[in-house]
C-alpha cells in the first residue's frame, strides 16, 4: 500500500468517517444422503462466502456433527438413507438449538412438503435439483 493510500486511511479514521462492518460466514450443516446433491449444495454454498461445517449422510451423523460445530443453518434432506426422516430429525436437534432448517425433497407433493413447511423453524422447503438461485434466496432470507 501506497504512503498516500495510508496517510488518507489514517485520516478517515481520525475524521470518524469509515464504518467497519465485520461479516461473520454463516455455519451450515448439509444433511443429504445423495453424494452429488450434497457436493453440489456444498460448492454452491461455500462459493458465497458460507461455512460448510460438514455433511451427513444419516441421522447419527447429522447429531454428531451437530453436537461439535456451531450450527447457524440446517440444510436437511425430508427422506434420508434408510427411509429416516429429516423432519423427525429436525425436531429432534432443534430441541438441543433453535435453529433454521431449509428442507430438500424430490418430492414436489404436498404430502410431503406440507408437513415439513408447517415446522416453526422451517425457512423453505426447496424442490431437487435445488437451483443455485433458491438456495442462495433461502438461505440469505436467514438473519
């Protein structure tokens, strides 16, 4: 940096004229069981400046994870390996920490989609292939 650059810098600074605002990244669990959504979910992400703390492919994964790592956002998939349910499981861990839960489904019905919307901590529940578009709307819709 120049001289000018921080002798200019030094006096904004002394004229109180520069608000810093620090940006703290956002932490998200991904719990998806299929391997391609999860990557794709995760690069997407990371890409616009998030934490991805992890991925699950299960509900015991999911709770470890959980467990260890500061989670701001849920990424859950409604039908995990094994026919678990990712509602059950979102319930089950907001009951540790609120926290917002944006769900995943292949399954557009309302069957599906409705109970999972009718949660207290659902953000939105998103249709796959998620678009990056959704994501990022659902995700940045989080305060």
């Amino acid at each position: 940096m120049s001289e000018n650059c921080q002798h200019y810098i030094k006096i904004l600074f002394s004229l109180g004229h520069v608000n810093i605002t620090l940006y703290m990244a956002k932490n998200v669990l991904i719990v998806e069981d299929e391997f391609i959504i999860a990557r794709v979910l995760d690069m997407q992400l990371s890409r616009h400046g998030f934490n991805v703390l992890g991925i699950a492919d299960d509900k015991e994964s999911a709770r470890k994870l959980f467990k260890k790592y500061d989670v701001d956002i849920i990424i859950m998939d409604i039908l995990l390996k094994n026919r678990e349910d990712g509602r059950e499981l979102a319930v089950e861990l907001n009951k540790i920490k609120e926290t917002p839960v944006i769900f995943a489904t292949g399954n557009s019905d309302a069957g599906t989609r409705g109970p999972a919307e009718e949660l207290p901590f659902c953000v939105a529940v998103l249709i796959k292939p998620v678009s990056k578009e959704a994501l990022l709307n659902a995700v940045n819709s989080i305060p």
